[in-house]
C-alpha cells in the first residue's frame, strides 16, 4: 500500500514590532493590550500596513479598478508552485527572459512561480534593501503571457527599492496577477513541484495584505 506523506514549508517571515519594512513606510508596532496577569486575557493590537513582512500585491496596490483582496476569488491564492533557482545572479543582476525560458515547460503548467535568489538570508540587515536580483521588463512580460496566479520573490521588492515608476509591478499587475514579497525558507522546496497557498486577510478594497505562505510537498513513501 502506498502512502502518502505531507510537508508543510513555512515561506513567511515573523512578524514583530520593528521588522523590517519597506524604506519610508512607517515601522510595524504590535502592541500588548491586555495581559493574562492584568486583564485575564492575552491581546495584541496590530499597528501595520497591508504591505508589511510576507504579503500580497493586488493589481488595486498600483492599477485603478485592479483587483483586490475583497472581489478576488479564493481560488486565485492557491495552486501548484514552481521554484525557480536565481541565487547566482550577482549584486544587482536582472532576471532574464533567455534565462527563464529555460523552465518554459514547467511555467505552463504551474500556476505560482517563486523566484528564489537568496536574499532572504539578509533580512533584518540594511543590505536587505539593495543590490537584489529583478526581472528585466523583458522577462516580466515573458512571465505576464503564461496563465500564472501569482509570482512571488524572497526579496522586499518586485522592482528596485529606488524605483518610483515600479515598471515589473505595472507589467505583471496589469495581467490580473498577484505578487508574493518577501518570501523565506524557498531553499526547502522541490524542483519536482508542490501546492503553494498564499491566503490574505478580506480587507475591503485591499490593495494588499500580510499572508501566511505555505509550501506543500506530498511525496509517495
């Protein structure tokens, strides 16, 4: 009989008071209301953007009349999952369209692709904010023609920190996809394929939310 084992990959990061943000969005502060001790109860109230940590970008985030965490259906937060390997990419490199035509196959079938680079590895450190790999605009709008869900990075941004015109945003927005920042542990997952699920919270007019990212692997044993 064959069974069926299953690992859940935990891609987000922690969120606490402090963490890392986008530079010039104002700091995350999660703060103790109540207290088992005073009030009987634990509380925390959340002081956060929609953008903070592991998050979702919907098209609303930067497209007028874009989707967003309200009006999209569920089914566009879960689906298989595709890692692509960028980690060799040097200080400051672009993601070519020739380099990713090489998981061209796999792109068709996938409805997520993860761009892992690595740089999660910095997180909390100012080096987190520069010098990561991005996609050229010509291999964003290679990524834009597949019938993908969602491409996700482990990086704080689809677009250099500098950027005010967020060109790979608009390109990939526009096709009524989601995006995935600041994603972690990609290094766990497998190249053969897995479930990815990246649920937001239901926020009225949501142009993003902090989510709970999830790698699931089955494997036969």
């Amino acid at each position: 009989m064959i069974m069926i084992s299953t690992r859940f990959i935990d891609l987000t990061q922690i969120m606490e008071t402090d963490m890392p943000v986008f530079p010039g969005s104002k700091a995350a502060l999660l703060l103790q209301e109540s207290s088992v001790e005073n009030e009987g109860y634990n509380e925390i109230r959340l002081q956060i953007s929609t953008h903070l940590g592991t998050h979702i970008d919907c098209g609303y985030h930067l497209i007028p009349g874009g989707s967003d965490t309200l009006t999209t259906g569920l089914d566009s937060f879960y689906g298989s999952g595709l890692v692509v390997d960028c980690h060799h990419f040097p200080f400051n490199g672009l993601i070519t369209r020739e380099y990713l035509q090489q998981f061209e196959k796999n792109l068709r079938t996938s409805d997520f692709v993860l761009l892992h680079t690595g740089w999660s590895q910095y997180w909390g450190l100012p080096h987190y904010f520069s010098g990561f790999p991005v996609m050229s605009e010509e291999a964003a709008t290679y990524l834009a023609s597949f019938n993908l869900k969602g491409i996700g990075c482990d990086t704080i941004s689809f677009d250099p920190v500098i950027s005010k015109s967020l060109p790979v945003h608009h390109i990939l927005l526009s096709t009524g996809k989601i995006l995935i920042e600041n994603l972690v542990n990609l290094e766990f997952l497998t190249e053969s394929g897995f479930i990815f699920s990246c649920f937001p919270l239901r926020i009225k007019n949501g142009d993003g939310s902090p989510v709970r990212a999830v790698g699931i692997i089955r494997s036969d044993e």
